[in-house]
C-alpha cells in the first residue's frame, strides 16, 4: 500500500466520524424552556417586578421540600388571590405541572407525582392586585 490510499483511506474514515455526529447531534429533541418563552421574555420586567415585591414581604409564603413531599404555607395574615403552583421541567416539557391553589393555607404535592430531575418550581399569587413571584428550583 502506498501513501495515496492511506491518505484516502484516513480522509474517508474521518468524512463517515463526521457525518455520523451530524446525524446524531440532529436527531436530539431541542426543547425550549418553556413553550411560550419568547412572549416570556418580552414581560420579563414584570416578572423582576413580581420577584421584587415578593422579596420584600415580610409574611410571604413558605416552600418546604421534605423526603417524600413538597409543603407549600401560605400566609394567614393576608388575603392571596389566584395562587398558582408551576413546576417546570427545563428538558422536557411533557413533565411541566400547574396546580391552581385554593381553600387551604397547607398546600402538600407528593413527591411520587413527579419524575426525578431538576424543577423550576414558581409560586405566583396576588395581593390587593399586586403580583408577585417566587421562583426557586429542587432536585427531586
């Protein structure tokens, strides 16, 4: 064998790496974070708003991850309005959860419900029409 067919056979060895990686690399399902994303972050100031005033509360909900269950307290001292739970899982989307809170001051989510990973959990909620957002994130 002379030097032109190990050269040729080196550069076709390396064409079929390469074009075996671009199949691979594009057969992998690319998720956005969330499904509307791009309308999310046109209101994102709003969003920084609600982050905001939920800091400076001094009575704000209490979210407690325990072995088996997530606990969420609300405040009794205030009135909360349209209390929304959101689970959101950043690499699939299929395993995004929204409860709507209502009736209760204890909310408890059952851990099994859920598929191990990381969430961005959001807890948002209104007081006297004033939004605001907790955004923390678990591995469950």
């Amino acid at each position: 064998m002379n030097w032109g067919k190990g050269i040729a056979i080196a550069l076709m060895a390396f064409i079929s790496f390469i074009v075996v990686l671009v199949v691979i690399l594009v057969s992998q399902p690319v998720d956005l974070e969330t499904e509307d994303y791009y309308k999310k972050e046109i209101a994102f100031q709003t969003e920084i708003s609600s982050m905001e005033n939920a800091n400076f509360l001094s009575n704000k909900p209490i979210i407690i991850m325990t072995d088996t269950h997530i606990v969420v307290h609300l405040s009794t001292g205030q009135k909360l309005n349209n209390i929304e739970l959101n689970l959101n899982r950043p690499n699939n989307e299929k395993l995004d959860k929204s409860y709507k809170i209502q009736g209760t001051n204890t909310f408890t989510l059952d851990k099994k419900e859920l598929t191990k990973g990381i969430y961005k959990l959001e807890l948002s909620y209104e007081i006297n029409g004033t939004s605001y957002l907790q955004k923390e994130e678990y591995y469950i």
